[in-house]
C-alpha cells in the first residue's frame, strides 16, 4: 500500500501568511470552507442514490478543488478519486469512496483548526 498523503500540507495557507496576508483572511478563508462543504454532502449522497452522474462529478469536482486548495491533500485525493470512479461509470466504488468523505472532511478540518487558529 503506497504511503498515505499527509491531512494537511500548510505551506498554501502559510504562503498567503509570509506573503503579508493577515491571520483574518485565514479564518475567513476556513469559514468559507466550512460553510461550503458540508451542504456537498447532502447533495452527493442523493445524487447519488439517484444515480445523477452530472451533480455528483460536480459536487465532488467542487469538493477536490476546495479541500486542494486549502492543502488538505488527502481529502482532496479521496474526492478526486471519488470523481475519477464516477467519470468511469464505477458507481460502487465511487459510492464506497463517497462514504468516506465526511470523516475525511472532518480529520482535515481539525488539521487546518489546530495548524491556524490554535496555534
């Protein structure tokens, strides 16, 4: 089994940090995803029950893009594994995958929290 991605990559937000960006815009910027996510799981588990290929790629497209950016790499490798299942018609797998995210989603976050905020 290949060495799993680290949760949190900090170096992106800490870019924006040495770059002059002040401590309010990371905050900002984790509000933005913790306002953003979640509700994409709602939405990806019916699109998925309703077997919608075109709403769960772009959930979980928007969800890999987010969490990615951010640096939260192995939540965003599982959903862009997740996307990658579902444009190949792997529904199962995608579904299994999908599974995972919320508790992805969840590790990440507390990474990002601890690393920015209480710190």
């Amino acid at each position: 089994m290949p060495d799993l991605l680290p949760v949190l990559d900090p170096r992106l937000l800490q870019d924006l940090l040495d770059m002059g960006a002040g401590p309010g815009l990371v905050q900002e910027l984790i509000g933005l995803l913790k306002g953003d996510i979640p509700p994409r799981f709602a939405t990806l588990r019916t699109a998925l029950g309703a077997l919608d290929g075109d709403t769960a790629i772009q959930e979980v497209h928007q969800m890999k893009g987010a969490l990615g950016n951010m640096g939260l790499k192995r939540a965003a490798d599982l959903a862009g594994r997740t996307e990658d299942h579902l444009r190949a018609g792997r529904w199962d797998e995608a579904k299994i995958l999908a599974e995972a995210l919320p508790g992805a989603y969840e590790e990440a976050l507390a990474a990002l929290l601890a690393a920015f905020l209480e710190g």
